[in-house]
C-alpha cells in the first residue's frame, strides 16, 4: 500500500509539473503570437495611414510641403505623356539651330525675317552697350526713360501711322496692361474665344465684364453689342489680327464696322502680323487698309522684329494715359539700351529690305502646299503659322519627339494652350528657310507621322 501510496504521489507531482511546463510553453507562445499580431497591425496601420492619412497627418504633410500637390500635377502629367522638356537653345536662331547638342531644322520659332541674327542688329546693340552700358537702371517714370526709348516710340508710331507710341517690356504685358488699365468693373469687354492668353489676362485684371463671341463669329460679337445697347460703361471689342495656334486672320474689317456702328473701343493684337501683313509689315490694319479706325493696336518686338518687348499705338491721349496708369509701365525697368537700339534697327531694314518679307510669303506658300501635297490637316490657316492637326495631346508630343530624334524642331501643343481634342505640332517658315530645308522637313514630318499612324 505504501509502494502503491509513493508510486501515485510521484505521478501527481510529474503530471502537475507538466501541466505547469504546458502552461508556460502556452503563455510564451501567447506572447509570441500577441507580439507577431501587433507588430502585423502596426505594418498595417502604417500602410493605412500613407494610403488613407488621418486629417491631422495630412495638415502634418501640408505644413511639411505646401506645394507638394504641384509634384502630383506634374507626376500625372509625365504619366499622360503630355510633360514637356524645355529645349536648350545652343546657337543662333537660325533656320538650323542647335539644341540639346542635336543640329536640327528649326520651325518652331518666331523669327519670322531671321532678324534674329541680323549682323545690323547685332552692332547696334554692341555699339549702344559701349556708348550707354548694359541697362537703365530704373522704371521710365523715374529716370529709365533714355533717348533710345523716345526714338524708338516715334519710330513705331511712324510706322504704324498712328500719333504715338508706348513701349512695353513683352507683347504680353502690352495686352494685359493696357485693358486692365483703360477699363474697371463697371465697363464691358466683347472678346473672340480664341485671343490670346495675355488678352484674357488683361480683361480679368479690368474686374469688367467679359463677354465671349465664338471664333470670328462677326454677327455674334455684333448680337452681344446689341444686347448691350443703353448698358452703362465702356465698350471694348477686340481680336487678334493673327491668331497664334490657328494661323488664321482675324476679321477686322468686319469688327471696325460692329465697333463704329454701336460706339465700341476697337482693338487689335498685332504680335503675328508686325512684320508678317501689310506693306514692309505694319501689320493687320494695313493690311486691310483701316488706318485710322482702329483705336488701340497692339505690337512685339519678339518676333518678326527679331529682338524683345511689346508696344501699343493709338492716340496721344491713349498714350500719355498709359504712360500714367498702366502698371507694367510704372513698375517694370525699361528696356536695356541695346534691346532699343536693335530694335530701331530691325524697323529701318523693315523699310529698307521688303525682299524679306516677299520670301516669308514664298515660303509659307511652298511648305503648306508641301504638307498639304502628303495628307496633312494645316487648320484655317492663313499665314505663316502653320499647324498639323493630329487630335490627342499625347499622339501629338510623341510626334514632336519623334521629329526631334530625326533631325526637325516642331512643338506639340495641347490643352491649356488650345482646346481638349484639337492638339496639334506647330510649325512656322521663316523667310531665311531654303527650299532644300523646307523639302527635308517635310519628308522627316510624313516619315514620322506614317510611323506614328497620324498618316496611313
């Protein structure tokens, strides 16, 4: 009994101590798989909280980088395939120029004439350097105003055959200094739906009423005046001569009529025609012979004049009232010294070589024909701007890669600069482009488009 007795006391204190041992293998192995769960849920939480962050963790990551919405933008625009690089130019404007190390057949610049590198230009800018240093040193309105810029402004309302002349640092803050300084909130603007950025720009900053008629839509803008008939404020009616994008001419004839018929400010952008239209190119009002009917006209002296500003002509009034309250003009230093002396002498070779302009227009002819010649939609174009019209956005900077990869500059352009679905690659002739060129160029675009599907 005392065997049996001792025998069964043993087996309890084994089976208690394995129960124990059982125990505390669980409970560790609890802790184990407590410690594996928590740290999954706090891989998970992590997860969450970057793909869904709380309100607090995203008022965090805005105070950390307030702009970082911008990198989304630009992240969502490369994945479009509409991002684009900006092209390095590391040469004269020349009809082949060098960028991004690459000789390529230029159409994609402005430089109508090829006064860009005019040897004329460039002594005149040496020689007022020298004569009066690299720059002004102050706005017009304190002591910026220089000989050379009065000159300048006689010389351009001369030719433009107005009374006077106001000189602006880009043909953009021309257009949009000028309207938001002749017109306030209680004033009316009647716009064509196509004008430029800097147009939009400038009717905006004016806080008036901006009323939009379809593009060249003459009975529109005439029904929106109508309509306005005994409304209090100012009337503007205005239009670009040579439409960027398109290339096509603005009806100005017409809009001078609608314009004097109801007691509208009639005006007009002339950054693509100076130089382009009318005799020696005094642009879109010469060009139709309304000399004298068109109140305010707006220039460049970035294009075809080969250098850097913008000008608006009218009337002495006009001008003198600008000169006072057109903010740019007040709060922007005047052109350096060489900017207006090679602009004076891009205006003498205007009169002075016609020839220039008679083979921009050959030109221009010869490469529509060309493109037209292959199945190439060019638009309603008109003038030297030509576009291809391809559609996507995306198909159109590939195209544009691709003619760069093969030896041509041409730029794709899509939403914002013109409407979603109408994309295209913009092409421009200047009149310095030999035929050989213009024949190259155009073999390079069909290649490249028939690769691309754009011809079949």
């Amino acid at each position: 009994m005392r065997i049996t007795g001792s025998r069964s006391a043993d087996s309890t204190h084994q089976s208690t101590k394995a129960i124990k041992e059982a125990a505390l293998l669980i409970e560790n192995d609890k802790q184990w798989i407590n410690q594996q769960l928590h740290q999954q849920l706090e891989a998970m939480e992590t997860r969450l909280l970057t793909a869904f962050p709380s309100p607090a963790t995203i008022r965090l990551m805005i105070a950390t980088n307030p702009l970082g919405y911008l990198g989304e933008q630009l992240e969502a625009w490369r994945k479009a395939g509409t991002y684009q690089h900006l092209r390095i130019l590391q040469s004269a404007c020349e009809p082949i120029s060098k960028f991004d190390g690459r000789e390529v057949i230029n159409l994609a610049s402005n430089n109508y004439l090829g006064l860009a590198d005019h040897p004329k230009l460039i002594e005149a800018q040496v020689e007022a350097a020298k004569k009066y240093g690299a720059g002004s040193g102050a706005v017009r309105t304190i002591s910026g105003t220089m000989n050379l810029h009065m000159e300048l402004e006689r010389r351009i309302a001369a030719f433009k055959q107005t009374e006077a002349c106001v000189v602006f640092q880009s043909g953009f803050v021309a257009n949009a200094g000028t309207v938001s300084a002749i017109l306030g909130p209680e004033d009316h603007i009647i716009s064509d739906a196509l004008n430029h950025a800097s147009i939009i720009d400038g009717c905006r900053l004016s806080r008036a009423k901006i009323h939009v008629f379809p593009h060249k839509d003459t009975a529109g803008a005439e029904k929106i005046l109508e309509d306005l008939a005994g409304a209090n404020g100012h009337k503007l009616l205005i239009t670009d001569g040579v439409f960027s994008m398109d290339g096509d001419i603005g009806p100005l004839p017409e809009l001078v009529k609608i314009a004097e018929s109801h007691g509208a400010i009639m005006m007009i952008d002339d950054a693509h025609s100076s130089g382009v239209l009318g005799r020696n190119g005094r642009g879109t009002v010469d060009h139709f012979g309304l000399h004298g009917r068109v109140d305010i006209q707006v220039g460049t002296l970035s294009k075809a004049i080969g250098v850097l500003g913008g000008y608006v002509c009218g009337s002495r009034d006009l001008i003198e009232f600008l000169y006072h309250r057109a903010r740019p003009f007040l709060f922007s230093t005047s052109h350096p010294p060489a900017v207006a002396a090679a602009c004076l002498a891009a205006f003498d070779i205007l009169e002075q070589e016609p020839e220039r302009i008679q083979a921009l227009w050959d030109n221009t002819r010869y490469f529509k024909n060309a493109l037209k010649n292959v199945g190439f939609d060019t638009g309603e174009s008109e003038t030297p701007i030509t576009p291809i019209m391809i559609g996507e956005a995306k198909t159109a900077h590939a195209f544009s890669a691709a003619l760069f990869e093969n030896g041509l500059l041409a730029t794709g352009i899509g939403h914002p600069t013109v409407p979603e679905g109408k994309a295209r690659v913009r092409t421009i002739v200047t009149a310095t482009h030999t035929r050989d060129l213009l024949d190259r160029a155009t073999e390079i675009l069909s290649e490249q488009a028939k690769k691309l599907r754009i011809l079949r």
